[in-house]
C-alpha cells in the first residue's frame, strides 16, 4: 500500500519510474511519452505531476464513479462469462485520441469531478460483498494510475477477486513487467495497425503497443484479447485488416480473441459517420480466414459475431445477445461434440449477471 506523501493530501502518492535529467527536469519513465517536467509541471496524462523533484500520482484512491458492468462489456468473451465486474476509472491518459469515446473522463482536467473515494482495501471488500468476480480498471487508461490499480489488485487476490485492465498498452517495459504481474485478463485496444493512423489521430505510436503485446501474451499468465474500433476511412481497409490479423496469427497465435466494435461520432470527430455493421462483419470475416479462432463484433446488436464458436468443428459454444447469454454448452472448457478445448478462463457453469450496469457509491454499498 502507498502512502501519502503529505497526510493532508491523501490522493497525492510518490511514484517509482523516473529519473533526473542532467537539465534539471524530472523525466517521467511509465510511458513511451516520457514527459520532462520542470517543478509543478504536469504530464499530459494530467494525474502524473512533478513536485519536489520526483513524480507523483495525483489521483490515487479518486474515481469518477464505480459501476458494476457485465465482464463481457470490456469487452472480455473468453474470461468468466456472464459474471459481474466492478469497474472504474480516474481522470486524464496518455494518450490524446481524436476520436476517444470516453473523452469526458480520459480528457479530464477538473479533478473535482472525482468525487467517489476508494481505498484498495475498500474497493476489494465491495467487489467480494457485492458478488463481484473481478475489478476492472477502465473508462480512462489504468497505466496512468498505475499503483492505485497495483495496490488494489494486490487486496482483491487475498479475497479471490480477480483483475482486470482495459488499456491501450501505453506502457515501458520495466512498469509494464510490474503492472500486468498482478492483472489476471486485459483487453487491450490494438488502435490500428499504422503508424500514421497512431500519430495523427492517437498521438502515440504502434510499436510500443505491439511490444506490450506480445509481452503480455508471451511473457505472463494474464489472459489477453484485444479490440479494434473500426473508424470508416481511417483503419478499415481490406490492406490493413489483412496485415493486422496476420500478425496476430503469426505473432501470438490463433487463440487470442479479437474485438471488432463499431465507431459513433464523438468528441473531435463527429464529422465521420457510424461504422456500419457490414464493415465490422467483413473484418470479422477476413479474421476468421487468416486462422484467428475467435473473432467477435461488437456495439451492434449481432447475435452471430458476438457468439463463441468451436474452432474445430464449428458449434455454438456460447450464444450472446448484446451481454446476455442465451446458450452455454462448453463441458469443463471444451466442446461437447469434438472435445476441442477453448482457450480462455470458463468455469462449469457460467454467471447469471446479464447485462445490468448498476452504479454503486462504494461507502454506502
């Protein structure tokens, strides 16, 4: 658990990841942005500032609410099926998404708005009250609010609770070691597979993200899909859906799932129209055929892409309709005609949560 470095300001916690520059800026190392900061200065994460030449995470401890979501929301298919999350996020990212479609949160910059107050401790003992299997860290990019989520994950495995990271991946390789040795699932969102598309619309760039990826599948036990937002126009083409899905095949293999969701106009580009669902089948589709197992789409209603199929002999496995599950015949994790085994962390039966969004305050709960 951290402490505060200043009692009178409990959300203020000193940080590991940085070093001083021979300028005398203090250069924040949790990200591949690497924010040099003068005294005061904050980074553009906005919750990563310098005070007393070291870095310190000023949001610990604050969220801007806590829901409990269906897992399948994250969106996670192949981890717990039908079973509640605990979910919640902070203020500020890393990142500086155009099109973001939680920019009321990840492009924060009031942090009065975050009114609920959590401890970690707090937080595990309402997932576990609650019926909560997991805690997700979500809305904006938990790598920013790195040790809150550690610490937090560390108190939910001594109650069984599982964890949880929806991320971009923004992240350096000695964090990201520390940040996903205690996340148990993450959906991580594979933007586009260009590195334009990365820098103009992002303000990020792509092989940072693929590292982390490959990393986290490779290297860890922490069970990974990952999410494309299909933007019409911008990293939809047959060219880039070709190349992204090989690389999955050919890089981490066919059993990571993949997310295809649908694009609404929001925040900086509200000029581009909805993805339309043809666009999210035909990329399901290409998937399928370059060897990827599981494909899914996503923010449409569409019972056959959001549905889990053997990839041996092709049975229905897992029936959705939106978050709900409407059919379950995987036996102890496999398929019941052709014993194939489905990658992915299922227990016998699986959970009766449905599609409830149920907003909670954590010290009234």
């Amino acid at each position: 658990m951290r402490q505060p470095i200043d009692p009178n300001r409990p959300d203020v916690v000193a940080t590991e990841y940085w070093h001083k520059l021979e300028d005398g800026r203090v250069q924040c190392d949790l990200c591949p942005r690497e924010c040099k900061l003068h005294e005061g200065q904050q980074g553009l994460c906005f919750v990563r500032a310098r005070e007393n030449d070291q870095i310190v995470l000023t949001s610990y401890g604050r969220s801007s609410g806590f829901v409990i979501d269906p897992i399948e929301k994250k969106p996670l298919n192949h981890f717990l099926p039908g079973t509640g999350v605990l979910s919640f996020g902070t203020a500020g990212c890393n990142l500086s998404c155009k099109y973001c479609q939680n920019w009321d949160m990840s492009k924060a910059r009031d942090m009065d708005r975050l009114m609920d107050q959590a401890s970690p401790e707090m937080l595990a003992e309402a997932a576990e009250r609650l019926g909560a299997r997991s805690l997700a860290y979500t809305y904006n990019d938990p790598v920013i609010f790195m040790e809150y989520a550690v610490d937090t994950a560390i108190e939910a495995r001594k109650r069984g609770i599982k964890s949880v990271a929806v991320t971009a991946g923004y992240i350096n390789p000695e964090p990201r070691e520390e940040f996903f040795r205690y996340m148990d699932a993450t959906n991580i969102d594979l933007k586009s597979f260009d590195e334009k598309f990365y820098y103009k619309l992002c303000g990020g760039h792509l092989q940072p993200v693929l590292e982390t990826i490959e990393y986290v599948v490779k290297e860890t036990d922490c069970w990974v899909e990952l999410t494309t937002l299909l933007i019409p126009g911008w990293n939809d083409s047959e060219e880039e859906l070709q190349r992204m899905t090989q690389w999955v095949v050919e890089k981490l293999g066919p059993d990571v799932p993949l997310h295809f969701t649908a694009f609404h106009p929001d925040f900086k580009m509200q000029d581009v129209p909805p993805t339309p669902q043809s666009t999210l089948t035909r990329a399901r589709q290409i998937a399928l055929e370059n060897g990827v197992h599981h494909a899914y789409t996503g923010n449409v209603h569409d019972e056959g892409g959001e549905s889990t199929y053997c990839p041996n002999c092709g049975k229905k496995l897992i029936g959705r309709d939106w978050f709900t599950i409407t059919e379950w015949n995987l036996e102890h994790g496999k398929c019941p005609d052709c014993g194939t085994e489905i990658a992915g962390v299922f227990e016998d039966q699986p959970g009766n949560w449905g599609a409830k969004r149920v907003p909670i305050r954590i010290a009234a709960a």
